[in-house]
C-alpha cells in the first residue's frame, strides 16, 4: 500500500528545490487509495491534471457515477455515446435488453442481440469487440478495466485521452505493486510543476535500499529541515555567499539538507563522515550530479585535511555525536578569516548522542577561548532543543 506517512518526507525533499509546496491533492489521492476508493482516485486524477480535459472530464463524471451505482445500462450507453462510430440503431436494440442485464451472463447477450442484427449495421463486430470487454468488466468489478476500454474508444479528436489513459494505468499499476518511486514520480508529473530530481532521487535510493529508508527519511525530517534551515540562514547573514566558498562539512551523513542549500554557492564542499556507507549514498546516487562536492571517510578528531588552510567555513551540525569542539586539535591549521557553524542539542537517550549539552551556554563553554560569536540561536523541537553558533577564531 502506498504510504501516506512518506508524504511528510517528501513535502520537504520538494520544498527544498521549490517554493510554496501545496500537496493538497495529492495526500487527498493517497488517502482515497488508502481507504480503496478508486472511483474517486480516478476522477481526482482527471480533475488535477494541469492540462484542458474537460471534454475527457464530461465523459467521466457520468461514467464513475454510473459504475458507482451499478447501473450498468447508464456504463453501456455513455460507452456507445462516445465510440466514434455510427452506433444509434445498435444502441436502439441494446437498450431495452440492458434490462435483462440482472441474468449476469452478459456477454452471452451482447452476443445473440449483435449476431441477430441487420446485416446492414456495418460496424456490428466493431461494437461487439467493445462491448464483450467491456460488459465482462462490468461483471468482475474490473473499474481500471473499464475505465480504459472506453477511454480507448471514445472520439479520437479528444487529445489528452492516450494521456491520461496511460497516467492512470501508470499509477494504478504502481499502486499494485506499493512501488511509490513511479508512484509519486508519475503523479507530481502529471499534476504540477514542481521539480522533482531529488524527490526522485531519494524514492530510487529507497526502492533499491529498503534498508536504509528510514535513515533517509529521517534526514529529511520537519526537524531536520528547520534546524539546518536555520543554519542556513545564519551562514547567509555572515558569510559573502556570492562568491566560491571552499566549505567542508563535519559528520557530514548524507548532506541530505546542507548539500543542496550550498552547492550554488561553492566551489567546493567536502562532506567528512565516519559512515562510508552514508557517504557512497550520497555520492553515487543522492548528489552524483554535483561535480564540486567531495566525499572523505574519517574522523574529523584524527585526521587533518590539507584544504583546511583554504576553507571559508566548516560546519558541524553533529557536535553532540563528538568531543567538545575546543578539543578538536587542528584549529591552528585553518585560514584565519574561516566562519564556523556549529550546533549541538539537549536530545539525551539519543544512539551516539555522546556530547548533549543542557544550555547554549554550556554550549558556549564547548568553544576555544578565542572563538568569537556572531550568531547564536535556540530552536524548540518535541525531542528537546537544538543549539546554534556561528562564529570565528578571533
């Protein structure tokens, strides 16, 4: 089954390459597949289309009502009604017999009505190789079935009919197979204008790594989002971010929020993490198409790293999951005029939060002697409080 729960992730994944993000519709479309109501998915996808469907939207409003209903006369008819064909003296045959349609053996009707018509009705085997599907359909509960068969025939100068005919199966297939990477790559294609890549980046990487999905997910969390945002913000208030910075990431995981916030205004970015796994994901198939972002396995406490004498601002967003920063033993090898953009958090019972703090003073204290703040701001979350500070060696 689709997941409605996802839909929190990937609102912020989109919100991240976009701006004024309504998913409205389509938590609307998920619920509806959630609660099985498929008559209405169909017709909520119809109506969302970004395109002129009223004419396709005419024909399916009758259509879902009537299969809704079971009014299998009323499914015929608007069927006969749209096939672009001369169809009026079958039709008048045809319905008195859909009556009779309560003896279930429809096709067996269709069948003796067609083979004893006028042999002048030229397009008689045309309509029956409409109706045989379409009545058997109707008998199996087959609504994406009949849904398809009358699209297929209704007039031809109808030119989104193939689209959406193939949009709805598309989705309808995915559903079937609880595949949300075409799921929701299909959908948002169809029904906005959003840009998508990360989204469907992120969906490709959990089809194929089901294990680490909800390590993703959670990198893209509401928290995650407005704490790295916030951040974000700070660095932009400092920093001359108009020009190339060289910027390197401490306890990088997968860069999921500070990559894409940084990457237009870097020459480059080196993402440090202890986790190569976490660092393969992100390289490989998250943000393989930035060229200017650096990936090293290491810990950031053992390790120097020559571009430091360069670099116009680190960032450490993981200072609870490492010793306090005044310990960190290569403050003397960076350029003088680097910014820092630390946070750390009161999160305690956290796997890895080895280094909480219960203050941003105590935060403070974390610092060298002559580290000078610039910025400094407290964010309240449901798991506690995360703590910011922006500054330099002074």
């Amino acid at each position: 089954m689709i997941d409605r729960e996802n839909l929190k992730y990937y609102e912020n994944i989109l919100s991240i390459e976009n701006q004024d993000i309504n998913l409205e519709n389509v938590y609307k479309i998920v619920t509806l597949i959630q609660e099985n109501k498929y008559l209405s998915f169909i017709d909520t996808i119809v109506s969302s289309i970004s395109k002129d469907t009223k004419e396709v939207q005419n024909i399916l409003d009758p259509l879902l009502f009537a299969i809704k209903e079971n009014d299998y006369r009323s499914i015929v008819d608007i069927a006969l009604s749209n096939i672009d064909k001369d169809t009026e003296e079958v039709r008048n045959i045809l319905d008195p017999l859909l009556f009779a349609i309560k003896e279930n053996d429809y096709r067996s009707i269709v069948d003796i009505v067609l083979s004893n018509l006028n042999t002048d009705i030229s397009n008689v085997e045309e309509v029956r190789n409409i109706l045989d599907p379409l009545l058997f359909a109707i008998k199996e509960n087959d609504y994406r079935n009949i849904i398809d068969i009358v699209l297929s025939n209704i007039d031809k100068n109808i030119g989104e009919v193939e689209n959406i005919k193939n949009i709805l199966v598309s989705l309808l297939f995915a559903v079937k197979e609880n595949d949300e990477y075409s799921f929701y790559t299909t959908l948002l294609e169809s029904i906005s204008d959003y840009e998508i890549d990360l989204l469907e980046n992120v969906l490709k990487i959990c089809k194929h790594n089901p294990q680490r999905a909800e390590d993703i997910y959670d990198s893209f969390s509401t928290n995650q989002l407005q704490s790295k945002n916030q951040l974000l913000n700070s660095i932009y208030d400092v920093l001359d971010v108009s020009h190339d910075l060289e910027i390197v990431i401490f306890g990088s995981w997968y860069g999921s929020i500070l990559i894409p916030g940084l990457a237009d205004r870097a020459r480059r970015i080196s993402c440090v993490d202890l986790d190569e796994g976490v660092l393969k994901v992100s390289k490989n198939q998250m943000y393989y198409h930035l060229t200017n972002v650096d990936y090293v396995q290491a810990d950031v406490f053992d390790k120097s790293l020559s571009r430091y004498e360069d670099t116009d601002l680190i960032i450490n967003t993981s200072c609870e999951h490492m010793l306090p920063m005044k310990e960190w033993p290569f403050w003397n090898e960076v350029n003088n005029n680097a910014i820092f953009a630390l946070q750390s958090n009161n999160m305690y019972g956290i796997e890895g939060h080895i280094n909480c703090v219960e203050s941003i003073e105590e935060f403070k204290e974390q610092m060298p002697a002559n580290f000078e703040i610039i910025r400094e701001h407290e964010l309240e979350e449901e798991r506690g409080t995360r703590f910011t500070l922006v500054g330099c060696i002074n």
